[in-house]
C-alpha cells in the first residue's frame, strides 16, 4: 500500500510500475482515433485533471456538453473498460504527478525515457483543430508579442528567432521599460503569445491583464498541465508536459516540451505556405526589431 508520501512510479523504467499507473501514456495509442468531440472532451480532461479525478459521470458530461453515452463511448475508445475505471487511472496520475519527483541521474535510461516521454506527451494532443486555429490567428496578425516568465525566458527568445525567420515582425519585452512599451504599442491586429510552465506567474498575468484592459490581440498561451489563470484567459491554449527537477537548488527543468510545440507551430506554418516570404510591417515608433522591443 502505497504512503502519503511515496510516489508511483510513471510507465518505465527499472522497478516502475506497469504503464498501466500513467493516464498519459495508456491513453496515448488512442488519442488519434477520437473523432473531434472526443478530441475536445480529451483536452477539456488533460486540462482539468485535478478536478476531473472527482467528477461523476453525469457532471463531466454536463461540463463537456455531450450526453453520458458519448462520455461512455470517449473512455472505451481510450481503451478503458467503462468510466470508474477511467476515473481511478487519473486519480493514480494525479497523486504521481504531485509528488516531487527528482530524477535519477545514476540510471541514463530513466531520465532519457522521461525525457522523450514528456516531449511525446506534449505533441501528442496538439491537434490538427488547433494547429488551423493558430494559422488562422498568424495569417491576420500584424506583428507578435512575445511574454513570458523568467523560467520561458529562453524559450520565448528561441520564439523570436523561429518566427523571425519566418517573416514576421516580433518582439520579446523583457526589461520594465520595453513591458511598458509593449502595453503601449500592441493593438487588436497584433498576436499575443504568452509561455509560462505554470500559467499563474504574477508579473505576467499583471502585463497580460494591462494589455487586455485596453487592447483586445488575438492570444495564445503555451502553459504546463492543469487549468490556470494564463490558459482560461487565452484564446488558444497548448499544455507542455514538464517535470520539475532540481540540482542543488537550481532549477533545471526541461524547456524541450515547450520548444518542441514552438518548433511545430513553425513548422506546419512553413509547410502550409511552402516557405513563402511574408510582408514585413513597418515596426512602430519607439520600436527596435532587435532580440527584444
């Protein structure tokens, strides 16, 4: 029986639990065959799963606008043999995903197989809906805004060159001054794109917030897993699979899922438009189109 404060061990690797023990990975073969009700059912649970493990059957209908018979076909698809079984998966999820983990630096294949893991986990529920959505979002936009929290602050730099190279204008405020610059300059024609690992970082929400009071862009957020501030505010959101970990008190949790989303977002726009050039704007008065506004 497991304590309070143990942890179950995810999917793989020596002395894991069967994979049985992880909703992500079990369910993972199936996603692609959920049709798109389904699909969004699965992203409403993913985001939504520390509250999700305590729904009835009814209720989680409800909030996803099926009936219980569409709910009761989405877990078989998923390879459950009917709901409380469904139910009892995320709950073994959850209490692993709350639990520190620290990784195993003594085995290369645990922390190589977590590694991908996260990575396949990201990809794996960015779907072609949402994909289309944000090259709907880019094809009206004038320039792109880039904000993020201290721990994204490479992540939203990588941003910068990809999109660059793309065509677009765009910036990355990071200093005050240029947050200040930003709130100033961004308008309704302009797309936001907000990284945070855990979608509640103060500073950003209070930048986000002053921009929405005035402005109205187009947002899109990358955040961790979990229904936060960042996501409900967003217009479109993608999660990134992360574990923290920690050496001798300094972070060094893996940005690679969220690049990784960047790097797709990229790309399926560059396939979409075969490469094409794409105007460049007039950057604004006051602006520098340098590695930051």
């Amino acid at each position: 029986m497991q304590g309070k404060g143990d942890t179950i061990p995810l999917c793989k690797g020596k002395g894991a639990a069967p994979i049985r023990q992880d909703f992500f990975a079990f369910t993972e073969p199936h996603v692609p065959s959920l049709n798109q009700t389904e699909q969004k059912i699965y992203e409403y649970v993913v985001q939504n799963i520390h509250t999700v493990k305590d729904k009835s059957i009814r209720t989680l209908s409800h909030e996803c606008y099926v009936s219980t018979t569409t709910m009761i076909r989405f877990v078989r698809k998923l390879g459950f043999s009917g709901y409380s079984d469904f139910i009892n998966l995320l709950r073994l999820t959850d209490f692993s995903a709350a639990a520190p983990q620290t990784p195993q630096w003594d085995s290369r294949n645990e922390y190589l197989t977590g590694y991908v893991d996260m990575i396949v986990q990201t990809l794996r529920i960015v779907s072609e809906d949402k994909l289309t959505r944000f090259h709907e979002y880019l094809a009206r936009s004038s320039r792109i805004f880039l904000l993020s929290d201290e721990f994204c602050r490479e992540a939203a730099s990588y941003a910068l060159r990809l999109f660059t190279t793309l065509g677009f204008l765009v910036f990355a405020p990071a200093e005050p001054y240029e947050l200040r610059s930003a709130v100033r300059q961004i308008t309704g024609d302009d797309l936001l794109m907000v990284l945070s690992c855990t979608g509640q970082e103060k500073g950003v929400i209070n930048t986000m917030e002053r921009i929405l009071s005035e402005k109205r862009p187009t947002m899109v957020s990358i955040t961790g897993l979990g229904s936060n501030v960042i996501q409900n505010t967003s217009d479109l959101n993608f999660y990134a699979f992360t574990s923290p970990a920690f050496y001798m008190g300094s972070d060094i949790s893996s940005r690679a899922p969220m690049q990784a989303i960047l790097e797709v977002l990229v790309y399926s726009w560059a396939a979409r438009n075969q490469g094409g050039p794409q105007e460049i704007p007039t950057a604004p008065e006051g602006t520098d189109n340098s590695e930051r506004v």
